[in-house]
C-alpha cells in the first residue's frame, strides 16, 4: 500500500458504448470490460458498482476484479465516502480495529480516473478472502460476510419475525463449501442452545473468545450500529476449527450515523448489542475479560492524543485532493470541520465508557 505522501492514481478505460451503458443502469450487477493503468503498468479488470444506498448519490463506489491474481489480490474496492464528509472514517476505524489486535483490512486512499474525466479521490479497501489470508500467512479456512440483520447470532429472524429457516441466513459465502456453510449455522445453533452453565467452556469449541471481546471492544468505541448484525465478516481458522470477527464498511462511525447525521456519543451502552454479545457478558469471567481490554484500549489507543495524531495526519495529506474532487465541492466546509467534531466525539465517548466500566464488574 502506498504512503499519503504518494498517493496512487488509477486512471480507468472502458469503451465509450458500453461505459454509456453502464451509467444508465447504476443497479447492474454485471461488470464491463475495464484496462487499469497504475504508473507505466496496464491490467485487464472487470469493474462495477459496489454499495446499494451510495448508487443513489453521484459519487459510485466501484469493485476491480482481475481476471488473473495481480500482485497477489483478486479484487479491490473503491468507496466513494461520499456520506462521510470528512473521508477518514472508515480507515480510522480500521486502522483502530488493527491496532487493538484485531484481525482487518487495510485500506488507502487513491485518485481515480475514468476515461480521461478525473472522480475524485476514493479508499481502496482490501478484500478479505483468501488472498487476504495468504498475504498475512493465516491458515486456510472459510470466509463468510454477513449482509443483511439475518447475521445476528440469532435463531430469530428480525426480518421474518420469526424462527430463521436456516440459522446460517444472513451470510454469503466468500470462501470455502456447503460443509463450512453448515458448520456456520452450527456455530449460530450452538450460540443459542448451550446451556448457561456450560457456555463458558463450551464456546471455546466455537469462538476465539479474546478476539471476539477485542471486536466488541472495537464496535462500542466507534459507535457502529450496524456493526452488531452485520458489517462484518467471519473467518474460520482451519488450525484450531474457531470464528475470528472482522471490520467491515466503518464509514458510519465516529460520531456520525449511516446517513452523515450526528449520532450521540452515549448512544451505544458499553455492553453492545446482538445474541452472542449477551451470551459473552452473562459469563463473568468473560465479562472481566472484556472489563479489561476496554480499559486499556481506553487508556491508550481509544484516546484524542493518539488518534489525534492520526487525524492530523490523514487530514493534512488528503486535503490537497478533497479540494480538487469534483464531487465534493459543495461540502468542502464540512471536510475542515470534520477533524474538529471526531476528536470531541473520541473525548466524549472516552468518558462516558470510563464512566460506564462498573456496570462489567
């Protein structure tokens, strides 16, 4: 990934028929042919639209797919951040979530270009897949994104009000087989069945316990409210047979909900939200476990000096490229504002979690 000091263009070609084509229908879900240019490099892709609710804005957000593995990637996302004015949400949250110890992709800030008429600049997001794995050296195992309210560790469904069909709904599989698929409506089945006594011992046979609190840790600081149910991602380890949780999609965060409004720093209860989440908290043990990682995440990495620092940074090495973006121009007021209103959210969310640390003892 490239530095903010050099940030990378992508200047993208597409044939004039079908990219006409492809703009009269932003609900296609079938790529158009695409040649990539990074630097003297050309790459043959197939690119389309990605997102739901942004296909209504005028700033897309777009997926690159490589026919071949190039430089050991299948696919790249391109996110507009057009919601999130300030354009350091979404990687200041994943870059948050790494720096916690937990497992989540790497993102970086690019320009792009199609046929000659520059976008804007955009967040390439990683994908987590199997080259995801392969590039950090993690073992094989299957990949699940959860997509829709269905992904609530629940038996019930909160889209059909009532008992789910298939207690792995909720998902699509990214990597793996109708086997792991199985496994993962196990996992769900095992989360509501176990009895009280028994789940502290018996989830170890399901979940990395630490870094699901981790994670959790992660969401309550951030504030996604999305983040419960879905805006994630599971990974099965193939060595050990437990589900890691990831990051995914952190633009709605910070202070600002999904559609750029403010969100109250005291909105979220330091406890979270979904099945699983209350099943972990109702075992002390593990509620003094997780007592003790969002201390010092608290103390140290949740604070407004050391994200602070990052904000600065971020800011200062995007703000050339904000100006000139062509999509942004009405908001550009916003963007100098932004920097401000996420520090005095991270201030007051510091205390009130502070606050609120008792009620997990």
């Amino acid at each position: 990934m490239n530095s903010y000091n050099d940030i990378q263009s992508y200047k993208v070609h597409i044939d004039d028929d079908d990219y006409k084509y492809f703009r009269e229908d932003v609900w296609a879900e079938e790529p158009v042919h695409a040649e990539l240019m990074v630097g003297d490099n050309v790459y043959d892709i197939d690119f389309l639209y990605r997102g739901a609710h942004i296909r209504k804005v005028t700033k897309k957000s777009y997926q690159f797919i490589f026919p071949k593995v190039t430089s050991g990637m299948k696919e790249l996302h391109l996110n507009a951040e057009y919601i999130d004015k300030s354009l350091m949400r979404n990687k200041l949250s994943l870059d948050f979530f790494s720096s916690i110890g937990v497992l989540s992709p790497k993102s970086n800030h690019v320009l792009l270009t199609i046929n000659d008429e520059f976008q804007g600049i955009y967040l390439q997001l990683e994908s987590v897949d199997r080259f995801f794995l392969k590039r950090r050296k993690l073992p094989k195992g299957p990949i699940f994104y959860a997509e829709n309210d269905n992904a609530n560790f629940s038996l019930m469904s909160p889209i059909r009000k009532g008992i789910k069909q298939r207690f792995e709904s909720g998902y699509s599989l990214k990597e793996g087989d109708e086997v792991d698929t199985a496994e993962l409506g196990n996992f769900v089945y095992q989360i509501n069945t176990i009895s009280q006594k028994d789940f502290e011992t018996e989830i170890y046979r399901y979940l990395d316990v630490d870094k699901y609190l981790r994670w959790l840790a992660g969401v309550v600081c951030t504030q996604n409210f999305d983040g419960f149910i879905h805006n994630y991602a599971l990974y099965r380890r193939s060595d050990t047979g437990l589900f890691e949780i990831l990051p995914w999609d952190y633009d709605a965060t910070f202070g600002r909900d999904i559609h750029g409004e403010e969100m109250e720093y005291d909105y979220i209860p330091i406890q979270g939200y979904n099945t699983l989440t209350a099943r972990v908290l109702d075992v002390p043990s593990f509620r003094s476990q997780y007592y003790l990682t969002l201390k010092k995440i608290l103390e140290h990495q949740f604070t407004p000096e050391y994200l602070g620092k990052k904000i600065g940074l971020m800011f200062r090495e995007i703000e050339p490229y904000v100006k000139k973006d062509p999509h942004l121009k009405g908001t550009i007021k916003q963007f100098y504002s932004e920097p401000e209103f996420i520090l005095k959210y991270i201030t007051n969310r510091n205390k009130y979690l502070r606050a609120h640390l008792s009620e997990l003892l």
